[in-house]
C-alpha cells in the first residue's frame, strides 16, 4: 500500500487525532444540568458530578502509563489502532448507557485513549517531522483539539433542542466518526523511523522510505535533508536506550524532570478546566438562563479555536520561557480579578437546580463583566499556555531521558487535572469565589518559578552533532550510504 510522505498530509493526520482528542471534553457539560439529564439520572450530588468529569483525566493518566510499556515494543500505527479501540469502547458504552456510572466508565475509556494518544502523538511528530517544523505541527494538534471541543459543543446544543434522552446518546455516538477516521488513516501513514530503527535495522535498506518527509515534491529525493533528519533519528535511538527510569532520576536530569512536571503542573493549576468544563455553571451564577445560557457557554470554545490558530505563526521563533511567563502570569491576574468580582459585589443562595455546586449568584452587570474576563482568559489561554508548556517540556527533557520522562511529566499533569476536574465542584461548594483566587495565587507563583529557575530552550537545541553513539552493525555514515 502506498503509504504517505508529505508534510500537509502527515499535518492532517495529525489535526485528526487532535480532533478525536478534544470530542469527549465538551460532550457532557451541555447535558449535565439540562432537563432532560437530570429527569434520566437524577440531579447528582458535587461528588457525582466530579466523578462525571473527572474520569475522562483519570483515563488520560492511566494512559499515559500504559504507553509507557508500549512505547519501546509497539510499532507506532498500532499504537495508535489499539488506542483508537479503547476509544470505541467508550463510544458503545456512552450509546446504551442506563446508569450514571455508565457515563463515567464511557468517559474513563476514552480518557485512556487520549492519556495514550497525548504522548504518542508528540513522539510520532518528534521522530517523523523535521525539527525546524516540529513546534508548529505540535501545534496543528491543539487546533484541532480546540476545533473538536467547539464543533462538539455546538453538536450538543443542537441535539438538545430535542428534548429528549436519545440527545446525549447521539452526540456520544457521534464520537465513533473520528475514530474510525484515525484507524483508517494508519494504513496510509509511514511507520516511525525510529521504531524501524529499533526493531527492523536488517532490513533497514528496503524502509528507510519513510524517513523521506518532504517539504514539497521538490524536495523528495535531498539527500541532505534526509541525512539531516537520519542524525536526528539516530540520536534519539542511540541514546533513548541509555536511561532508564532510575538513571532519569540522577541530578542532571532529575532537575529537567522536575521543572517538566512543573510546567504541566502549572497548565493544570491556571484553571482552565474550571472555566471551559463548568463555563454552564459560571452562566448559572451570572442569572443567564435556558437558551441565552447555552449560546453564551459556547463562546469561550470559539474564541480557543479560533486563537488556537496564532501560535502556528509564532511557535518557532518565539521564546517557550517568555511565553510561559507572560502567559501565566495574565492568566493569574485574570483568575484574581474574578475573584475579588464575585467576592465584592454576590452573595450566596440557596441551590440552583438542587445543584449544591451553584450556592454563589452575582448581579446582571458584574455577572456579564465576569463573563467577559472568563472569555479573555479562554483567549489568553490558547495563544500561550494551550501550546507552549507542551513543546517546552519536551525540550527541557534529554532526548536520552525524554522517551521515559515525557511520560512521567504527562502522567503527572493527568493526576492533576483529575484531582482539579474531580474536586472542582466540591471547590465550587466549600470555597465558592475562592476556588478562582486558588487557581490564581497557585498560577503567579509558578509563573515565578519558571521566571527565575528555568532555561530558555531555543538555544539548546544543535542538529548537527552525535555525541557517544554506537551501533557494531550499522553507523551513522552506512545509513546514509544506503539512502544515497
């Protein structure tokens, strides 16, 4: 089967599974307080309604782990099958669900597959794209995970117009396209050359192939680019075989490990789950009802999809540190003002709905201006933190420690967003405004750590030189040799 080898096409496969990754993270929000989902289910209580939510990131951690076992073993397309499966799983399960505690086992499967597919996808980029290109693709996949969470959206708000229980059922049978999308689309991708590398280096000369990504048809057959991105290649699998996760854990690199979790840490504690997953909830405290709710809660999921498109433009040629800084620190003074917002001018009610999560209601006017600062976060948000502490974490990593250790930073920023996800309308509950000056003080003194403990990243990276790397069958100059 042919398979393909050009940068826009390997680009939309990537969007794709970006796509895929961001369905489930809009699917439930529309329908967690509607009519219709509470005469199903009942109303839930805070920890039932973080269950719901929480699952999907608890998946995402479990995931994340899992990969790690197959990451070394697994040829990287059915890597992503196999995740693609576990999703449809979930799907099936969200279609005929009768129970509650069906939603969020539905919700926990496809959590694994974007737990899996978070890291696979980044490594799938890092060993077949060109590293001049690498930040921006990195980036399609944010696009089309902001472009899925609104189109999702938008999805259930029209099939909530039928008033009916079959609503969620579609929109959660909807899911099944993209992934069946994905499975399809691996039969016509390259496998890694890295994985080739590893496993099939006998037969290196009939598959190296699919090293030949390209620019353009003009550039197909450069034996310098080629060569360029076999030095890649090859130290990366020379030197992914040295560390394992004790040696990650040694002070060189303990200390790039660290400040990678810190940065995951750090995407998770700005609040952004808090605004985009109960944005129906802030709707709620600001008096907006039915319909005008449902229209407004769909605005910061535009405005991410949209601004998602910027950091393609920028992402490789602008600082990762300055971006991280400036953008963490906007954000926290965004998630302050709200605070000090809903503090000075609401009180609290009795339960919105039953919901003990909605006990906070805030006047018309300040009720709008919160709105709007919820929207310039959103915006904020996804031309620097949505990207950024992605791409950063990977640089900060040795390529000897990053086939482990990106897996580790991911799990941990996964344990985050669940605990975050899960004790959210808990938080809501107990602390009410207060959960937003949290998320704030937590974000500002992050965005400090990274200001005065970390590297800038953009000028560590050198292609050009292989240091240690040896193989008694093959080197360097033989591989290129056979190419030539």
């Amino acid at each position: 089967m042919h398979k393909v080898d050009s940068i826009p096409k390997l680009t939309a496969f990537v969007f794709l599974v970006g796509y895929l990754m961001g369905m489930d993270l809009s699917s439930l929000g529309v329908f967690l307080n509607g009519d219709e989902f509470l005469s199903y289910f009942g109303t839930p209580t805070p920890i039932e309604q973080g269950l719901l939510m929480g699952a999907n990131p608890l998946g995402g951690l479990i995931g994340s782990i899992f990969y790690v076992s197959l990451a070394k073993n697994c040829a990287r397309l059915y890597s992503f099958r196999l995740s693609t499966i576990i999703w449809l799983i979930g799907c099936f399960i969200g279609i005929f669900v009768l129970e509650i505690w069906m939603i969020a086992v539905a919700r926990f499967l496809k959590g694994i597959t974007i737990g899996m597919l978070s890291i696979h996808i980044t490594n799938y980029i890092n060993e077949v794209f060109p590293s001049n290109i690498r930040g921006r693709t990195l980036a399609f996949v944010q696009v089309g995970y902001t472009f899925s969470i609104f189109s999702m959206h938008y999805y259930c708000v029209g099939l909530n117009t039928f008033k009916s229980h079959y609503a969620f059922r579609l929109a959660w049978g909807l899911e099944f396209i993209p992934a069946v999308a994905v499975i399809i689309a691996t039969f016509w991708i390259p496998e890694s050359p890295v994985y080739l590398l590893r496993n099939t280096i006998p037969q290196i000369s009939q598959k190296i192939d699919v090293m030949k990504v390209k620019h353009d048809s003009d550039s197909e057959n450069d034996p310098a680019d080629i060569s360029d991105n076999i030095d890649d290649i090859f130290k990366f699998e020379c030197t992914s075989r040295i560390l394992c996760i004790r040696e990650i854990l040694k002070l060189k690199t303990r200390n790039r490990l660290l400040m990678g979790t810190i940065l995951q840490v750090l995407v998770q504690f700005t609040g952004i789950n808090v605004i985009l997953y109960y944005i129906t909830y802030i709707c709620e405290m600001a008096g907006l009802k039915e319909e005008t709710k449902l229209l407004v809660s769909a605005v910061p999921y535009f405005i991410n999809a949209v601004l998602s498109c910027f950091p393609l433009l920028y992402l490789d040629v602008v600082p990762r540190k300055l971006m991280t800084v400036i953008g963490s620190a906007l954000l926290s003074t965004i998630m302050i003002a709200i605070a000090i917002l809903m503090s000075t001018t609401g009180h609290e009610i009795e339960p919105i709905k039953g919901n003990k999560s909605l006990i906070w209601i805030v006047p018309k006017v300040p009720g709008l201006f919160i709105l709007c600062l919820c929207f310039l976060f959103v915006g904020i948000y996804a031309l620097s933190i949505a990207c950024v502490p992605w791409i950063y974490t990977c640089e900060l990593l040795p390529v000897s420690a990053r086939a482990k250790g990106l897996p580790i930073c991911m799990a941990i920023g996964w344990l985050m967003n669940f605990c975050i996800t899960m004790t959210g309308p808990l938080l809501m509950q107990y602390l009410k405004w207060g959960v937003y000056l949290l998320f704030g003080s937590i974000t500002l003194l992050l965005a400090f750590s990274v200001l005065l403990l970390f590297p800038e990243t953009m000028i560590e990276k050198d292609r050009n030189s292989i240091k240690n790397c040896h193989n008694e069958d093959y080197s360097i100059e033989d591989i290129k040799t056979i190419v030539s």
